[in-house]
C-alpha cells in the first residue's frame, strides 16, 4: 500500500511537470488516499495537471501491461483545464484495474481515456465532470464496471462504453451530447 497524504496546499506538492507513468509490477499494488497525518479517513489529495508542460499529456498514464492489479482510491485528478486527459490507458492488455472514490476533472478532452484493448476496469462511487470532451471514454475496452458514479457537465457524452460493460446505480447529467453511450456490443 503506498499512501500519498493530502497537505495543506496540494497545488504545490502534487502538480508534477510530467506526466506520472505508472508501468506497475503485476502484483496487487494500492495507491490511496489519506489525512495530512496519513490515516486513511476517506480524504482525497488532489493531483493537478497545471504544471505539466506538454499539454496532450494526462496526469497519470497507465503504459504497460504490468499494471495488472492495481487499485487507486481517494484521489482527485485535476486538469485545471490545461491537459487533454487525467488518465489515460495506452498499454493492450492492462487488465483489473480499479479506482475507488476517485474524481476525474476539468480536462481539456476525455477525464479518462482508455484506448487499448484493456478489460476488467472498476470504477466504484468515481466523479466525471466538467471535461472538454468525454467524462469516460472506454474506447476499444471490454468487461469493465462502473457502479455508483457521477458524470455531470462533460462537454460530449458523460460515459462511452463499447464492449460488454455493466453500468449500474450511476447518475448521468448536464452531458452535452448524451449522458450514456453504450455502443451496440452487449452493455447493460
């Protein structure tokens, strides 16, 4: 369990000038969430985008298909509307990653994009809101769980979903284009 604490000024200490590439070990690692006193309390330290100095990059880049297993909970993203994505999932074969209590804000594009052939992806009580283009952009992505979830105020659609996802007591509003998108591949 790796713990990042929140501080009283999360902008200066989690605003990283690149993007955080995590290539993972394929074992269950957790990143979450914690109190300036590192109990983990429901707390969520924000990580900003605003420092990133290529702005097509996301704040954290899942980039290997070693980063199987892994959790994140109680954090925030947060673009600042300088970067296209929070994250983004550019690795084939990045299987049973979950966020937990996660928010995913302010992009410039998707909050999320995840574009490789990636399955098995948790998103449990996580926010979508107020991106430039997609809250949640499962795009060539199968076999994933979204459950308890807010997408609000995304520019297009709140959620993209393609193959086999299972949606289920989520809330989609003020999206532009549409609140849910489910392809024709077997979402419920």
């Amino acid at each position: 369990e790796v713990r990042i604490c929140a501080t009283s000024n999360d902008r200066s200490y989690y605003s990283p000038t690149t993007k955080i590439e995590y290539v993972g070990n394929g074992k269950n690692v957790v990143f979450i969430g914690a109190n300036t006193s590192g109990a983990v309390d429901g707390t969520r330290p924000t990580m900003y985008g605003t420092d990133i100095v290529i702005t097509s990059d996301p704040i954290l880049s899942i980039n290997h298909s070693n980063a199987d297993y892994t959790t994140w909970a109680n954090l925030i993203f947060d673009c600042d509307d300088t970067n296209a994505n929070c994250l983004v999932n550019d690795a084939a074969s990045s299987h049973s990653i979950h966020f937990i209590n996660c928010r995913f804000t302010q992009a410039t594009g998707d909050g999320v994009y995840s574009q490789n052939i990636s399955g098995y992806w948790n998103y449990i009580n996580c926010e979508f809101d107020n991106n430039g283009a997609m809250g949640l952009n499962f795009d060539h992505t199968g076999f994933n769980i979204t459950h308890n979830c807010l997408f609000r105020n995304n520019v297009t659609n709140g959620m993209l979903g393609e193959s086999h996802h299972r949606i289920s007591n989520s809330i989609f509003y003020d999206n532009g284009t549409s609140g849910l998108d489910i392809g024709t591949s077997g979402s419920v």
